[in-house]
C-alpha cells in the first residue's frame, strides 16, 4: 500500500499547483495596476470583445482560463476586435499555436475594409516549425507581417506558450517575442511607404495608415490560444 502513497501526494500537489497557475494568469498585480495596465481577458468572460464589424462567430471559446480559437466544427468565423480603440499603447499577451496553425495580432484596425489585416499591421502568429508551407521570413512569427521580417527566430515550438508585446507610440513600432525585440520600424516613413508599395499591401490604400484603432485577434482556421492579454495606454 505504501507504494501508492508517493504518487498519489505528487498527483495532489501537481493539481493544486495547476490551480494555481489558472488562478494566477489572467489577473493585475498591484504594480501594474499602478502602471496604468488594463486586464482585457479575465480567463472566463470575453466582454472586452466583439466580433469583428459584429459578424456571426461561433469559432472562439473560453476553456480553463484560455481563449481558444477552435480548429473544428465551426459555421462562422470572425476576427475578435476589442470594444475600445487604442493610440499609443503597450499590448501584451501569451499565445501557443497547434500543429501548423497560424493567426496574428492586428493593430490600430478600423472597420472600413472586409478584413482587419487591410487596415493595421500585423504581429504574426504561426507555427514556424511545422507549418505546412515554406514560410518566407516575413511570414515568421513576431514579424510585422508582409513587411518587416523578425531579427531572429525566438518562437517556441506548437503546443508552448509563448510571451508577446507589441509597442505602438506614434509612429514608432516594436515587436517583442519572448524577452527579445524582434521588430523595430517607424510607419509612414519613405522606407515604409516603399515596402507597401511593392508588397502585399500595395493596392490597399487604408493599410497602416489609422493613428488610432482597435486590437484584433485573428481567425485564421484555429489552433491558437490566447491567456493573460493586457494593455497599458502611453
């Protein structure tokens, strides 16, 4: 009988430490409600959210402190975009991807085009490793998608959390991805406006161009997880 008792205490402990950690995400310490940071996913409600230009969605859910975008059996798909429009902000949040999946974060999005990525940059999201396609460095994660690739590779493999900030002061930018500044640019500047005029975005007149806007996550097909999203406006 003796036998059983190791493991059962360990069992015990590695669920009380699992409640933990879900208790633990998704919350404000006192240092950063003191810096200004607002809590945009409590772990159980999205109310901080809509879809986007208020489709039908039925691809998001919220299980076990997470905000998960379903792979399966999903009628309509749609971006969330936040209630409140952002300017200057520091965005930050943990994310993990599945096998080959792949979505972003948009920023300073506005409802003028059918698609939030043709109105704000992108922070790519995706499964460098095991995406079913060759990806181009502008496609890697942390990059500033289409246009500004990532200075090194610092995403952790599908099924990890990882840990993303996005700081938009004017016209300044910067991607960061698991402790690293993995993008840096000035929007509007005549190295920008040459990059958009022989890529991806060339003939869509309103990208990047909003000062001020919303926060979208992307609906790409699924497999991606979203926990402790905050914000600090600047």
């Amino acid at each position: 009988m003796k036998r059983f008792i190791l493991p059962l205490a360990l069992l015990i402990t590695l669920t009380s430490m699992n409640i933990f950690m879900q208790e633990k995400n998704n919350t404000l310490s006192a240092k950063e409600k003191q810096e200004g940071w607002q809590l945009l996913f409590d772990g159980k409600t999205i109310n901080e959210w809509r879809p986007f230009k208020n489709a039908t969605s039925d691809g998001w859910e919220v299980v076990k402190g997470e905000l998960h975008c379903r792979e399966k059996d999903v009628q309509h798909r749609a971006d969330l975009i936040t209630i409140a429009q952002y300017k200057d902000f520091e965005f930050a949040f943990d994310w993990k991807v599945g096998k080959s999946a792949n979505s972003g974060v948009m920023y300073r999005v506005s409802e003028d085009h059918a698609a939030t990525y043709q109105t704000g940059p992108e922070y790519q999201l995706i499964d460098d490793l095991g995406y079913a396609e060759k990806l181009e460095d502008w496609q890697k994660s942390g990059s500033d998608y289409a246009m500004h690739p990532p200075s090194r590779i610092m995403a952790k493999p599908a099924g990890e959390y990882n840990h993303s900030r996005i700081i938009v002061k004017g016209a300044h930018v910067e991607h960061w991805l698991n402790g690293e500044k993995v993008v840096d640019f000035d929007l509007w500047t005549p190295e920008w406006e040459a990059l958009k005029a022989k890529g991806k975005w060339k003939d869509v007149a309103g990208y990047g161009k909003n000062p001020a806007g919303h926060i979208a996550l992307q609906d790409h097909g699924g497999g991606i997880w979203f926990r402790n999203i905050k914000i600090k406006p600047l």
